[in-house]
C-alpha cells in the first residue's frame, strides 16, 4: 500500500499542522531506524506517512489530555476513555491543562481554521500521541483513526490481556464531502432504540456523519405525532412480514435518545416522511387522507408502488397539505439538524399535477419549519425552495441512457433538479444500496440491479456517477455534489429472500441483519466519501480492509467475509474463496458441467475443471454456501430433507438452511455437515460418478474431504 497520499494546496496546510504539533519532539529517534509498515486505516487518510521507532505503549496511568475547557472537547476525552475502557481494563483519567504532557494521549481542539470542522492531525510515536483539530468534531474523527491503530482487540467489549501499543505514524486528514451517510430503513423492519445506538457506532467508527432514518412507509409508521395518535397506534402495528405489534415505533423519548446519542456521535439525525406513495400506514390511521374517507387496512407485504394520498380534488389537497403541515411540524421539532427528507420515489401513478400538489404542499411545510428540503431524486421533477438537496438512486443503465433520445425518467429528473440550483447526495442503487445481494448465495435482500460485491460498492466516483459509463456527459456538475450516502433498505431481510417468505423462513435480529449486509460495504463507501479520489485504490483498499475483520470480531460485528478480500488471522474468513474439494483423489463435481437445477452431485476423478471449484463463502452465522463455479447454482440436501440418504444436488441459490454447511476439521481433512440436518456430505464409493448424499457420521474416509 502507499505510504503517504498528498492532495493540493488544502493539504500543504494540513502537512504544515502535523509539522508543528508538539508531539514532534517527543517521537522516537529516526537515525538509521527501519519504518514500521502503515497501519491499515479506512477510510484513507488524505497524507499517511510511516514513522520510525517505536509506538506508544498505554499503561493504566496514561492521561488523556484535552487542552481546553470546551465541553464538546472533554467529551470526547470522555468517550475515548470509556472506548478503551473494556478491553484494557484501564480507568483512563481525562485531565485538562494547556500544555501537551508527555507520556500522554493529547487532544487539541485549538489547531487551525484551515483543518475544517472534521479536519486533524495525529502524531503517534514511543513519547505519546498528540490529535489536532479545530474543534471537538475533528477531534473525534481523530479518535476514530487512532483507535485502529491500536490492536484489533481493543475493539473487544471484555478485558483482554495484551499490550496497548499505538502504532507510530503522522497523518494529516480531512474529509472530499461534508455529507457522509447512510439511511437506516426502520419502517419495513423496525429498529429498538439500542440497535439503531448501535449502528450508530458502527458507522461512526468510520467516520460517518449522517443518519438517514427512513421513518414512514407503506409497512409502518415508526414516528409519534402527538396531535395524530393513530399514526402508531394503527399504523405502527405491521412490519413486512409482521402483524400485530403495539411498541414497533419511536415515542417523542425514544426519538430525542437517538438523536442525542448520534449527537455524541457527531451524526446528524435526518427524518423521512416518505410520500406521496409509500404512505400506507399513514393511510391506516388518516382516513382523510383516502379518496373514499376510510381507514386503509395495515399492509405488512413487500411490494412497492402500492399507495398513494389522495390528490384528485381540492379537498383532499387540503387535508393532505393539513397533515403534512401538522406531521412536519412536529418532527421538524424534535430535529436539531437541518433536514427534514420527504420521500418521493415511486409514484407512477400520480399525474404531474397531483406530484406537484404534494410537493408544494411538503415543502412549504418544511420552509416553514425554517429546514431544509431533502428527498430523492424524482423531487426535482417539481418545483423545490432554493437550496434543496437531492439523493441520487440511480443506476448504470441511468448513465447508459445519458444523451440519448431516450434518456431515463431519472436523468431528466436529475436535470430538472440541477436547473434548480439544487445540490446532490450520491447513492447509486448498483453500489451504494446495502440490502442488495453480494451474490447468488447472498441470504438476505434482493439482485434488482445485479450483485454488489465489495468492489462494486468502492470503485465508483461520486463525481462521475452521473455521466455516461465512459465518464463524459456528467448531469450533476461535481461542485453540486455534495456527498455520498448508503442505504440499508428492510424490505426482505429474511433468508432466502429471493422468494416470499413462509412459515418456516429465518428471520435474522435487525442487528444480525444489519452488520452482515453492512459489512464490509459500509466502510468501502465510508472510504469513497471521506477520502481524496486521487488516494484511493482498490488493491490498497482491500488489504487494508482485511485487517478490519479481527476488529469486527472482536467487536460482535457479524460481517460478510467477502471472498474478494485478504481477511486477516484467524478471525478472518476461513475457508473463504474458490476450493476443490476431494477424497481419495476423487472431486466434488457436478457431472458433465450440468446447469439444471436438481442435478445430483458425484465424485469423479480431480481435473481442474470449473464444474469441480466450488466458491466457499462463509455466513454469519459461522456455515458455508458453496457455489459451483460451472453452473452457478448451490450445492443443497434434495426437497431440505432431513432423512439420510438423502441427495445432495444443485439448486438456485437462496440461502435458505438447506443450502448451508458446518464445515468441521477433523483429522485428515474435513467434514461437511447439513446445517439443516446435521447429517454429513458422503460420497457413495471411490469409483467416478458415486453419488454424493447426506448420511449419519460413521467414521468412514468417504465422509473426509480434504478442501484445497
């Protein structure tokens, strides 16, 4: 990886801050000394440059020093101490003063302006750590870089027995956009308080800035309203794929916890009410807002573009614009931020004059909140209060169609938007969108736009996003972009969400769902939102990201090992990647490189060929699913029978328990066992073509494999 990454005339700035802390002093000695390797950190930081000799090494009387009596400032000295507190077992004082002690780890809000609001210095070496901003929110963005240069079990929430040595380096950082983000999809799948607390964390540790709660949809309305009780009363009771629930949102308490803790978090809370469709659940509880005047009943399906308010005549506009004025009101003041984000999307079934009516209706209700419009990008098709924001969710065949006579609703949408002096945040749905699938074996959300490997989710440009596949023709100038946001979307976290769910589905704890599907991804978008597109490199990014794995685990973090990345130590990924899988010289395979689902699988003698690599990818919950790599389909127990004898044979992959494998070590090799029966993977005999099924553990070699 690069050792240092410099970044125009900001970053002569920067380097010059690093240059003067007072740390410089007290750094090792650097005569003839060997530079230790870069610490893997994500995001990149703008300038990162190795130093030599030795780290500092924390003790139980290590001080935190933070040089001002500004109360922000001691709170993060505050809230390092009780991040490291755990897993070293130290009760680190936080002291004040106005020099830089030695032996310390220093937090100086006083650095200069030219670091910005998020910008810091830190300096790292055997006399200490100094971290430099200008203001308590730079500090904390520092504290997130030097926690990660600390050992990844510092991240455990149980005491740990090792030494606590900072890793030695100078870094000078600051962010490419001051919106980094990512929505939180709490209406189709609802979040108790201390699971969104949670996420919180997680996306902070990464320098994330903006939390997007999607509040309201057609599934449920998750926000009280004190003047419109029914709202959670009636429309609160259904998720998709839940009825019958009485505390599935957020009081006026609940909502203002939240949102102080993000404030600790330096995150802003941004609301959405979504409409005009995507507004069932308002319209289970607000008859009025119905053309027939009666309540709708609670909807907990999955389909989108099922709703819309009533706009075919003025007294239906009015009582619209009435509870949007009365609903806005209220979050609006409930919400410090500026924001306030009202939907928009999907709503092919109103015409131009109805989207307009609901605009102007919402938008002036949010001017009159004094916020800020938000909403994504169909918004721009009307007219929006100057200074509105706007969230792209397009897709490549979006920017396949720039310039072309038939340019994509989006695209014109976008342009209406940017003719408005509106300003952009970049959320493509082919890369930023966190609920669709890794791949084929993926258990949770969907494939609308294909895959989204990890790779997919970095190598884009938020810049470029815009234009046309080979860069050109960008619709959004890149000074109107101002950030980036992923999106967690809830419709279908459950396994095998490929097809409804039934009686018998998985449903995965939000928090399961939400770290699998987040990570790795979330920090790759942290990375293209924090980070100097100059600096970043996908080879560069995934070693370093490998390293984060041990962080993850030690931290609970149920993360998706993607087999595109060097999982590091034996927290990592396993088994993860292309495997041939053998016994007795024989090979796993799918005969004659069948790609009919349903085919059994044999052994056959070992070739190479692609019907015999199968793509090992482990799942949260510690399995395998094991992709062929000639057919594309998963290796599954026949009909999810739990008899033995059963056949093992290939089928579309879904995720489901059928498909998933305890790979177990063993003497000579491994074994591979059902998760769903727990009845091992047996080869029939050593001649080519023995069928492959599912029997009772004996002992015998035919149900040893060794995985290569």
């Amino acid at each position: 990886m690069r050792w240092s990454y410099r970044r125009g005339r900001r970053l002569v700035a920067l380097a010059t801050a690093a240059a003067t802390l007072p740390l410089t002093a007290m750094l090792s000695p650097a005569a003839a000394d060997t530079p230790v390797p870069t610490p893997a950190v994500v995001p990149q930081p703008v300038s990162q440059q190795a130093v030599s000799g030795a780290g500092f090494t924390l003790t139980a009387g290590t001080r935190i020093a933070v040089l001002s009596d500004d109360t922000a400032a001691r709170g993060v000295g505050s809230y390092l101490a009780n991040l490291l507190a755990p897993a070293t077992g130290y009760s680190l004082q936080v002291v004040g003063g106005t020099t830089a002690p030695a032996d310390a780890v220093v937090l100086d809000p006083r650095g200069p302006a030219s670091l910005g609001a998020e910008g810091y210095t830190l300096s790292s070496g055997s006399g200490g750590v100094v971290v430099t901003a200008n203001g308590a929110q730079g500090l904390f963005r520092g504290v997130q870089t030097l926690r990660q240069l600390l050992p990844a079990e510092v991240e455990s929430t149980t005491r740990q027995s090792r030494t606590w040595t900072v890793a030695p380096t100078q870094i000078s950082d600051s962010p490419r956009y001051e919106y980094r983000g990512v929505m939180l999809d709490v209406a189709r799948r609802f979040f108790p308080v201390a699971q969104v607390k949670r996420y919180i964390d997680e996306a902070a540790a990464y320098k994330i800035n903006k939390l997007h709660l999607h509040l309201t949809d057609d599934q449920g309305w998750r926000i009280a309203i004190g003047a419109l009780p029914n709202l959670t009363k009636v429309g609160a009771s259904t998720q998709s794929g839940f009825t019958g629930g009485t505390d599935w949102y957020y009081t006026a308490a609940d909502y203002q916890e939240i949102v102080s803790y993000a404030a600790s978090r330096f995150m802003t809370v941004v609301p959405e009410i979504d409409g005009p469709g995507h507004t069932w659940a308002a319209q289970t509880s607000v008859p009025e807002l119905r053309c027939d005047n009666k309540y709708a009943r609670p909807y907990s399906g999955f389909d989108v573009g099922v709703s819309l308010y009533c706009l075919r005549d003025q007294q239906h506009k009015d009582a619209t614009r009435d509870f949007l004025r009365t609903v806005i009101k209220a979050v609006a003041e409930m919400t410090p931020g500026p924001y306030i984000h009202l939907g928009g999307d999907e709503t092919p079934q109103a015409t131009p004059e109805q989207y307009d009516s609901y605009v102007d209706s919402a938008t002036t209700a949010v001017s009159a909140a004094n916020k800020t419009t938000m909403g994504w990008h169909q918004l721009g098709q009307s007219p929006l209060p100057a200074g509105s924001l706007l969230q792209y969710w397009g897709s490549a065949s979006d920017q396949s169609s720039i310039g072309t006579a038939a340019e994509s609703e989006s695209i014109r949408f976008l342009r209406d938007g940017v003719a408005q002096g509106a300003t952009f945040i970049m959320s493509p749905s082919d890369h930023a969108y966190l609920d669709i699938k890794y791949d084929a074996a993926t258990p949770y959300g969907l494939s609308w736009v294909g895959y989204v490997p990890v790779q997919k989710s970095y190598e884009w440009d938020p810049a470029t996003v815009t234009g046309k596949p080979d860069g050109t023709g960008v619709v959004v100038p890149a000074q109107k972009v101002a950030g980036v946001e992923a999106a967690l979307w809830t419709d279908r976290a459950y396994e095998g969400s490929s097809a409804l769910p039934t009686s018998g589905t998985r449903w995965p704890a939000p928090q399961e769902y939400a770290d699998f599907m987040s990570f790795p991804r979330l920090p790759a978008l942290a990375e293209v939102g924090w980070s100097p597109q100059s600096a970043r490199d996908w080879t560069s990014f995934r070693q370093r990201l490998g390293q984060h794995g041990q962080r993850w685990t030690a931290a609970g973090i149920g993360y998706y090992p993607a087999p595109d990345v060097p999982w590091a130590g034996p927290s990592g990924s396993g088994l993860n990647g292309i495997r041939t899988v053998t016994t007795g010289g024989k090979a796993l395979d799918v005969p004659g490189s069948s790609r009919t689902p349903g085919t059994q699988l044999v052994t056959w003698t070992a070739h190479g060929g692609a019907n015999q690599k199968w793509s090992f990818t482990r799942q949260s919950d510690g399995t395998y699913t094991l992709v062929n790599q000639a057919s594309g389909l998963c290796a599954d127990v026949n009909g999810a029978s739990t008899a033995a004898g059963a056949a093992i044979v290939q089928r579309t992959c879904t995720g489901g328990v059928s498909q998933r494998w305890n790979v177990t070590p063993v003497s000579g090799g491994y074994t591979m066992a059902s998760a769903n029966s727990g009845l091992l993977v047996t080869t029939a005999s050593t001649a080519n073509g023995a069928l492959i099924t599912q029997q009772a553990a004996t002992g015998t070699a035919l149900q040893r494999w060794t995985i290569s």
